[in-house]
C-alpha cells in the first residue's frame, strides 16, 4: 500500500491509500474533486491533469510521446511538473506523494 | 415538479457506465438517501471502450474495466443488484418489479439501460457457434477463446466498434475482410475524407475492406458459419464471424411503462421525461441536440458521464441544462481518432495536414463560416484547439485552419527542454 496526497486549489487535501493503480484511478474511486478521467485513462481526454510536487516529480518515470502532445489539451495551462494521472502507477516507492489538483479540467 | 429532498430513494435500471458515473456523482455530491443500482449483467458497473481495444488486445486486466472496486459501493452505501433485469415500473405506484422477483420502492427513477448489438436478422446466425458480437466483458472473452492467429474473420460492419476489432485482429495476426454495405466506412458518423483515410489505413494494414457489400447469405455447416456469400456473388470462407452493425436502445421496459419512446426514451435538456423524477441517460437517452435542434441520441462514453453528473445534480436540486461539446475518440493501429462538435450541416471542410499519405491530420467542418465539428487524427492540439473554436463560435481564416504552421492556440511550452 502506498499513499498519495492530492491538495485542492483552495489548499485543503485528501489522502488515499492503494497500489497498483494509477492516480486518476485512486482518485475516482475516492470521490476526490478535480480529476474526471472521461476517457477512462485511455489518453484521449486530458480530464486527469495534475501538478506533481516538485519533491516527487523527479521520481516518476518519464512521460511517453503519447503523454507530451496530450498535454497540450489540458484545460489549466500545463507547467514542467504536469502529469496525466492516468499514467502515473501508484507503487511502494511513490508512498507519500504529493500532487495539485488543476482548478479546471474541462 | 417534486420537492428534491436529500433522502430520497433514488434506483437506476441499468449498471453500465452511467448508472455507475451516477451513483459517484450523487454520493460526492453529498446525495444521503438510498441508491440502488439493478444491473442484468452478473459485474459491478464497468466501461466498454477497453473492450474493442486494449482489453480484447489482452493488454489490460479485467479489474481495470471497472469503474471502482466493489469495496467502493460497501463503504458508500450504494447497494448494486448485479444479474438482475428489472422487468416493469409502475410511475405511479413509484415501484419496480425485478426478475429475481424483487418489487422496489422509489422516490427517483434513473433509465441507464444502455443498448444491445444490433442483430442479424437470420435465425441460422442466432444459433451458429462461431458469431460473435462485442458488447460486454463475455462477448470478449468469448472471441479471445477462440484461435485468433491464423483463422479468418469476418468483421460484418464498418463502423468503429467493427474497424476497432478488426485492427485488433490484425495485430494478433488473424485474416480479416471487413463487410460493409455503405460506399465508405463509417459513412454514419464521419466525412469521405476520414472515410478514406480509416479505408487506406486498413488496407495498408492487409485488411481485406469491401465496400457497397451487401451479405446474400450465412452458410452455415455443422453449427458454425463456413462462408459468407455476398450480394455480387463472392464467397469468403470464414473460421470466425463478428457483427458490429450498430446498437438498438434498451428502452422496452420504458415503453411499457407509459414512457415517451422513440429510438430512446425521450428526454428533455435536463435529461427528464415527462414523468416527474424519471429521468434517462446515456446511450438510451434521446435528448434535444443543442448544436442542431431537434432530437438525438449519442453513444460515447463521456455523454454517459456528462448526463449522470448533471442528473445527479438535479436530483440535489441544481439542475442545468444538458450543452456539453459532444466527443468521441477510437484507436485503431497505431492511430488516435479525436472528434468533437458535430458536423452535420457542414458547407465547408478544412484539411490540415496531409490526409493522403502519413496518419497525422485533422478536418474542421464549417458552416456559415463557423467552426462546427472537428476530427483529429493523431493530432490533439488540433483537437484541443477545435473545441474551443466550436466552443467560442469564432470565424477563423479557412487559410489559417488548412496551415499546419499557423498555429490555432498559443500555449508557453510545460517542457523544460523546450522553454
Ligand atoms: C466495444 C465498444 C467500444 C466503445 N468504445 C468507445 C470509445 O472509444 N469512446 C467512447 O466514447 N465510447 C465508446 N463506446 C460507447 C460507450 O461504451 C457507451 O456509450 C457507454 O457504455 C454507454 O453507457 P450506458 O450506461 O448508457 O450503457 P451501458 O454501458 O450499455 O450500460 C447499460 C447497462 O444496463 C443494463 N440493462 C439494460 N436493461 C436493463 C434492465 N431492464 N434491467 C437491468 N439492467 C438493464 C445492461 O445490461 C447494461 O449493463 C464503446 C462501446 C462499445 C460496445
Ligand atoms: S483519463 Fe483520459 S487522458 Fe487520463
């Protein structure tokens, strides 16, 4: 089990606990706000878009080219921190981190 | 119209992809009455676009499909019949018969009963043991049962569930001929140019694609399909058959309920019937079209999703109406289909790009000098670009939109290699 924090715009959070599965998934699947994932993680939609914190975005594995040009279609202007959550796997060596939910995804 | 109230009983007839959108949306929106989801299929509501992709391909496991976990509707107090059809509803007793024998009470009724594959109208193909169609997990494994490398199939339709499969197919390195009664494929939902790219596409990829194909016949020995005998006499022998001629709406138990049906059960823009506190949603729904007026039904996942946000919104008492930009999306190959807005009507088509060699383009469909619709190939800053101009009405240069080197929308680049 790993934990991922996911921090509002407006500075509150929530934290879930699972593994194996991607962000946007965890996130769906605990009713946290901001991250629709419409196309279900089939990196079509954009609606999954976070800001990793800086502290953790060096951990992750790098964006496929699929990933980089889905980017442009996020509703909140994507940053060098931005990820599709759909994308991003929830493992053991992920325990803690932190992501910023857009203030729009659509 | 009745009072919402926070505790009222609300059931869903169905357990697909908006039934389960729903309950999430009416839990997270602090929704505090009982929901009760009746599903005829034996599964915890699940999402089909894997199915004709990544899933049939074997890429992904089946506790990926589902929405959420099972644990999900335990901890949210949602309570989810699964292999249970609902059978009658009574709107004004405000109850509902199910075939395990079951009669439920409700103060809201939610139709999400999706559609059933489209049938071939020929009793020797209801009972031959080697047709299949791709609606539901079971479909699927049943066609990954079955020796796909090597065998010969025949894919009866064009359209995207059928041109999805058949890619797939490919790559698991079947023989495929794809039957298609119109002069081009997907001749329903897209224009000749997309047509033509999805038919050189395909044939590049060594699919056999037969146009303005009428099927004469079925012939069936020993329980299964053997040949497919076509209108201008051809015969194509086949080791496996699927039909993806498209889908009928699931709104019998509707019908039967006093519901205005028609292809769908009928719908206003808050997705309501006429009833009080019955609504409809999803690929069952025909709802106004906004973009063109009149009625219409979509079948894409996130109209499925949009319409139960906004039904559990009204079910809390703030309701709006139904103006999400309709958009759909397929994979096929190696190529990513991205299309919103809708093109019927169109006077003009800009093409961007190259869309006689290479897979990458796209088309915006005009009309009146306004974008309308667009559909991205393997392009989604086109995509993107698209919807806001069909989003914001704006009257774009036809030079601008067939330049791929005028850019559409300016963006400072989120990569640091590029800044
Ligand atoms: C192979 C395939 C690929 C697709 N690919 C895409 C794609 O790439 N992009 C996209 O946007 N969309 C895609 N779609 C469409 C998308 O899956 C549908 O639009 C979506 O599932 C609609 O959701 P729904 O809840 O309205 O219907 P469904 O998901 O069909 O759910 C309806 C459920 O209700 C049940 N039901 C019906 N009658 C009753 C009854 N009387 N009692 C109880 N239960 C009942 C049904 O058994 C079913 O489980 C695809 C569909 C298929 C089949
Ligand atoms: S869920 Fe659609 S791109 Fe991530």
């Amino acid at each position: 089990m790993a934990r991922v924090i996911y921090v509002q715009p407006d500075g509150s959070s929530t934290t879930c606990a699972a593994d194996g599965r991607s962000l946007m998934k965890v996130a769906v699947e605990n009713l946290v706000p901001g991250i629709i994932g419409e196309c279900g993680g089939d990196l079509s939609c954009a609606t999954c878009h976070v800001f990793v914190d800086e502290a953790w975005f060096g951990k992750l594995k790098p964006r496929s080219d699929d990933e980089e040009s889905l980017l442009d279609v996020t509703s909140e202007e994507p940053t060098e921190t931005s990820r599709l959550s759909c994308q991003v796997t929830l493992t053991d060596d992920l325990d803690g981190i932190v992501v910023h939910v857009p203030s729009t995804q659509r | 119209m009745m009072e919402p109230t926070r505790d009222s009983r609300v059931l869903v007839v169905g357990a697909g992809q908006a039934a389960g959108e729903l309950a999430g949306a009416l839990r997270a929106g602090g929704h505090e009455g009982h929901v009760t989801l009746v599903g005829s299929e034996p599964h915890f509501p699940y999402t089909r676009p894997p199915l004709s992709k990544a899933y049939l391909r074997g890429e992904v496991a089946i506790a990926e499909l589902y929405l959420r976990p099972a644990d999900f509707y335990r901890d949210h107090d949602i309570t989810v019949h699964r292999g249970v059809a609902v059978e009658w509803v009574d709107l004004h007793g405000r109850r509902a018969g199910c075939d395990d024998g079951s009669v439920l009470d409700w103060d809201r009724i939610v139709f999400a009963t999706g559609g059933r594959p489209r049938r071939v109208a020929d009793p020797g193909l209801e009972s031959a043991g080697n047709v299949h169609y791709v609606r539901t997990i079971e479909d699927v494994e049943r066609l990954r049962r079955t020796t796909i490398a090597g065998s010969r199939f025949a894919v009866v339709g064009g359209g995207y569930v059928g041109l999805e499969v058949a890619a797939v197919l490919r790559r698991l390195d079947a023989r495929v001929t794809v039957i298609e009664a119109a002069d081009r494929l997907l001749a329903r939902v897209t224009s000749p140019v997309v047509s033509e790219f999805f038919l050189r596409v395909h044939t590049q990829e060594g699919v056999d694609v037969r146009l303005s194909a009428q099927v004469e016949l079925f012939q069936v020995e020993d329980g299964n399909v053997s040949t497919v005998v076509l209108g201008d006499g051809s015969r194509i022998p086949v080791d496996q058959v699927l039909i993806g001629i498209g889908m009928v709406p699931n709104d019998e138990v509707a019908a039967r309920a006093g519901l205005d049906v028609d292809n769908g059960i009928v719908v206003d823009e808050f997705c309501r019937t006429g009833t009080a506190g019955v609504y409809a949603i999803g690929d069952v729904a025909r709802h106004p079209d906004p973009l063109n007026g009149g009625l219409r039904r979509l079948e894409s996942m996130p109209n499925a999703a949009a319409q139960a946000r906004l039904v559990a919104e009204d079910i809390l008492g703030r309701g709006r109406p139904y103006n999400d930009l309709p958009w759909f999306w397929s994979d096929q190959y190696d190529v990513k289909l991205q299309a919103a807005g809708s093109s019927a009507g169109y006077d003009t088509v800009a093409v961007r790009g190259d869309a006689m060699s290479g897979r990458r383009f796209s088309v915006f469909y005009l009309r009146d000098g306004v974008v309308r619709a667009v559909d991205a190939i393997c392009s989604p800053a086109d995509f993107a670009a698209g919807k806001a101009l069909i989003a914001s009405s704006a009257v774009v240069p036809l030079s601008d939109l067939q330049d791929p080197s005028v850019p559409l929308r300016r963006r400072r680049s989120f990569t640091s290699e590029a800044s």
